[in-house]
C-alpha cells in the first residue's frame, strides 16, 4: 500500500493557547459581520432552484434521447445529474454569490447538444 505524505508539515501539533482561542473568536465574529451568510429560508430558497435545474436537465436529456431515436424507456432512465461546486459546495458561498454546478449527461449527449438545445429550452 502506498503511503502518501502530506505536501507541507503542520507548522504546530500543540493545543492552542489562550492566546489562539481568543484570535479565533474575534476572526469568528469578524467574520460574522464582514461576510454574511445565508439565512435558512434562503438556503432552502437556494436547494430549490438546485432542485428545478436538476428536473430541467433531467427533462432535456430525455427529450435529447428521444429525438436521437432511443426507446421511451432507455430515454426514462438516462438520468442527467447536476453536481455543485465550487464555495457553494465547500459551504463557504457569501451572500449573492453565484452557484458553480456541474451537468453530467450520459454519452448519447453531446456538447453540441448541449449549447444548441439546451440554449433554445432556456431563452
């Protein structure tokens, strides 16, 4: 088995002082102020547009599938995911922040599928 080491050593492995604590919970509360966060309401406001981009995308494979000639069921379970990325899935995305996401679409979609199609269903 292949032992990996880490790029760079940890500067310290000692507890963290009084000292630490107290920068730590000023940076907190700095942090608090300076880069708000979302409010739950909005981050389920923010799940939902997730959920509808994903049942678009979803929709658009399958309608893809379909105009190539793929049987209903084959076009039903093509799927088409949509993955986030980027300080959005770190959890780290300040408020107003766009929402980086990632389409995977099975093989029988093609880019060009993509940014002919897809562009038409969303204008």
């Amino acid at each position: 088995m292949v032992q990996h080491k880490p790029s760079y050593e940890a500067i310290s492995l000692a507890v963290p002082s009084e000292f630490d604590l107290r920068c730590e919970e000023r940076l907190v509360q700095f942090m608090a102020e300076a880069v708000p966060t979302f409010s739950e309401e909005e981050q389920h406001q923010r799940m939902h547009i997730l959920s509808t981009i994903t049942n678009i995308f979803e929709d658009w494979v399958r309608s893809v599938c379909l105009s190539k000639g793929l049987p209903p069921e084959v076009a039903n379970a093509a799927g088409g995911m949509v993955f986030t990325s980027g300080s959005y899935r770190l959890n780290i995305a300040e408020k107003g922040m766009d929402i980086d996401t990632i389409c995977v679409a099975p093989r029988q979609v093609t880019r060009d599928d993509f940014f002919d199609s897809l562009k038409a269903i969303l204008e």
